[in-house]
C-alpha cells in the first residue's frame, strides 16, 4: 500500500485508532533514527564543530574524493562523466566540482526511473520530497545518511540547549485531522518523540482559542514548525493582546524562507528570537542558525555550492557525500540563498549565507478563514507531476496548474485530486489545469502558492478578521 493510500485509511479511523496510529508510527521512527550508531555519529559530528576552518575543508574534501570515486560505478555517473570530459580523479576539491554539469530534478527523476542512479538494499529508506517546484521525488536512503543528517540537525539544536526528550509543538504540514472535522482536539500526540503535533489546516480566528489553550494547557518549552503557521499563532496572540502565560524558552523554524514581519512576531508573541534551519530530503545542503545568530553552512556534511544569478542571489548547488544508495553531484536544490563573507562573533569557522531564499509561499485561504501555507507535501509522492502551482483569487476557488510528467494518467489526476480534498475539505472549488510550463517571476523563480487575495499574502500574517479580505 501506498503511502497516500495509509494517509487516507488513516483519516477515515476514529480519533482513538488515529491516535494510537501516531504512537505506533512515532516509534517505528525513533527507533530507525535513533540508537548506539546514532550517539557515535552526533559526538562525532559535535566534534568536528570544534575544528579550525582548515582542518574542516580537509575533511570535507577528503570525503568528498571518496564519495565521487565511488558514484563513479553506477551506470548513469560512467555516462555523465564521459559527456563531461572530465574523469572522477579530477575531483579533489570543492571548487573542482565546477568541472562538471549540474544535475537537476527532472534528470534525477527519470535516472531513478531506469535503476541507473540508486542501490537500494536491505538498509535503505524511500526518502520523498517535493521541494520549491511542487515536483515529487523518491529515492532510497541508506541508514547510514540518516544517521548522519539527523545527528547534524541535533548538533544545530543541542547548541541553543535543546536536549532529546524535550516536549516539543510541532506545527508542520501533516494531515493528522479529518478536513470536515469542525471542533477540537486538532492535534495528536506523538510521545516516543515527545511531540504534540497540530494541524495546519484547521487553524482559522474561530479555532485559534483552543490551539492556544491546548499550548497553556501542556505548557511546551519547544515550539517547531512552518514560520507561516507559528506567525500566524504569534499573530493572534498580539491582536488580543495576550501571552502564552507560561515561557517559552525555544522556537526553531524549518521549511519555509522566514520573512522579517513574521521572525519579528513570533519574538514578540513568544519572547525568544526563532531560530532557522535549511536542509532537505536529498541531503545536499545544511545550513543553521547558531546562537549569535549566523547562518552556518555545515562545511562537514555536504559539498555545498553558491552558483551565482543574474538577480544577485546565489543557486545552492549541493553534494551529498553521505548517501551511497543515491549519489548526488551537483545536484541544484531549486532554492537561493545571498553568501556572506562576514566572520561570525560565535567563532564558527566555514561560510556563512545573509539570507535564504526560494521557499517564499502566499497562503491558500479556505472559505472558513484558515490561512494554510506549505501544501507541497501534497505532490510528495505525486512523480508524475513535474510541476505544479497553486493560484487563488477568490476564497471559494483555486486553480492548480501542473506540468504532466511521464506516466501521469487519469489515475494520477484522482489521486491528485483526493490528496487536494483531504486536506483542504470540498467546501472549496478546485480546477485542475493541465499547462506546457508554470509561469515563473521576472528572477526566473517559481512561486508554488500564488494568492491575489489581501489575507493570503505571506507577508499579512495576522489572523483578525478583515472585512475587505473576506470580501474578496
């Protein structure tokens, strides 16, 4: 069974099987995550935070020689190598990876397709994605990489003091409640992590009430999720003039660029700055907010690159050098981010970035009032659709445009269309649009969420009603 299939048995069981679903599936997670194996690799990976810049460029490109050399067996790098000119020992430094073609997502796509670019085994995971172009991605994961890219997110957490074990509000993109469901609880509680887990999709100015009590209620320290969903959180708080009532000691953002309005109020409603990670499923690419406030590229987990742009910004361009089921090179992520060459005052070594960019989404506004950002993970398994965006201007109706890849067929366009309504419910009318290409902004950029409506602006973040937003 599919994992969109499981998604839909799942939201057709009652609250206390849902319930029970979540700790059973939160376990199994913990424990492929986590273990002997995983400690080894987060002291190790603590360790190396305490390198000089030289020693960890070393490193670096030491692992990235390997990690070339051995991709160089599978039968699609034999044939990208020789149409490159360029042969795997010439690879010995981050800047020799300049040498070679950038791969993108299309080409990765049809390479996993024809067995030419994965190994998967016994210790291997499918790893999905959609990323900025709304396109999905499947592809195996050794254990080995998960270890490491988890051991590398709780370096970046441990170093504002966040411990395993911490009970955490997780505001992310998960369908954990029926869209027709009307009344609380709109969450569901994950204790092998130690999570509270809230919808996204139920939160409009008539159910925030109960959101914010359930937070008081259980009093979490750690907050984590979308910057659009705690924004919008932080937002309603300030309009009534409240607080938690109880400190918050961390708030970390993932998954979305922060805007400065919605970093500003998320400060203000919860009294701690939000700190933000970059990373994703593919592993190419890891960047952390560290206490002073730096964006640090983790030097010692992928070969990361910064190909420059017309509009100034900078393409991220990453190597992963962990993931032997499938090796990617050059891999182009679909994000920006504008380099620094400023030093950071915590004494870091490696590059630092100023800014993060590519992941900018308007809301999809429901007719209820729920402002809902992030709905990528609806095309996740969805590898028949090359491209997609979503465009709003009315709050009873969107249009989704998408690119038809290979293999979609009116079977595809079902289940596209039944993941649409699980988590957005039929009180609003969907068109789906078949195009040749999604249009993209003058930069070149395709922006997934597209809303012409004044409350579905993603730089509007609060949750009070507006009379001429509703009028729209």
């Amino acid at each position: 069974m599919s994992a969109l299939d499981l998604e839909g048995v799942y939201l057709r069981l009652p609250a206390w099987l849902q319930q029970a679903a979540v700790s059973l599936e939160g376990w199994r997670v913990e424990r492929r995550r986590y273990g002997r194996p995983f400690d080894a690799a987060l002291a190790a990976c603590e360790d190396r935070a305490r390198w000089d810049a030289g020693r960890l460029a070393e490193w670096r490109d030491a692992r990235l020689r390997a990690f070339v050399g051995a991709a160089a067996s599978f039968p699609f790098y034999r044939r990208w190598f020789a149409n490159s000119g360029a042969v795997p020992a010439d690879i010995r430094t981050l800047d020799d990876l300049r040498r070679l073609p950038v791969l993108t997502k299309d080409v990765v796509r049809e390479a996993l397709r024809d067995g030419t670019l994965s190994a998967p085994g016994a210790a291997t995971f499918v790893a999905h994605t959609s990323g900025t172009t709304g396109a999905g991605l499947r592809f195996p994961v050794s254990a080995e990489s998960m270890r490491e890219q988890w051991a590398i997110w709780w370096r970046y957490r441990r170093a504002h003091g966040i411990q395993r074990g911490t009970w955490c509000g997780y505001f992310g993109g998960r369908s954990l409640v029926p869209p027709q469901q009307m009344r609380p609880p709109f969450w569901r509680v994950n204790p092998p992590a130690r999570q509270v887990m809230f919808s996204a999709y139920h939160l409009t100015p008539d159910t925030a009430d109960a959101y914010v009590a359930e937070l008081r209620r259980r009093s979490l320290p750690w907050l984590h999720g979308y910057p659009s969903i705690l924004a919008l959180i932080a937002s309603y708080l300030r309009e009534r003039g409240e607080t938690l009532g109880y400190p918050v000691r961390w708030v970390t953002l993932g998954a979305e660029n922060v805007l400065p309005g919605q970093a500003a109020a998320i400060e203000a409603a919860f009294g701690v700055p939000p700190r933000q990670h970059y990373g994703m499923a593919e592993a190419v690419a890891n960047i952390s907010e560290c206490p002073a406030g730096g964006l640090h590229v983790d030097e010692d987990f992928a070969a990361v690159e910064f190909v420059g742009r017309p509009d100034g910004t900078s393409a991220i361009v990453g190597t992963n050098f962990t993931n032997a089921a499938t090796p990617l090179i050059r891999y182009e992520v679909g994000d920006t981010a504008t380099p620094s060459d400023r030093s950071c005052p915590c004494g870091r070594p490696g590059r630092l970035v100023a800014a993060l960019d590519g992941r900018r989404e308007d809301y999809v506004v429901l007719p209820n009032g729920a402002r809902i950002g992030r709905l990528d993970h609806i095309f996740k398994d969805m590898e028949s659709v090359r491209e997609a965006q979503i465009v709003q201007r009315r709050r009873d109706a969107l249009e989704v445009r998408f690119v038809k890849g290979r293999g979609f067929d009116a079977s595809a366009e079902r289940t596209l269309r039944e993941e649409f309504a699980r988590r957005l419910g039929t009180a609003i009318a969907i068109t789906f649009t078949s195009v040749d290409a999604v249009p993209r902004t003058p930069a070149g950029k395709l922006r997934f969420v597209v809303s012409e409506l004044v409350d579905g602006a993603i730089d509007r973040p609060g949750l009070a009603d507006d009379t001429a937003a509703r009028a729209s």
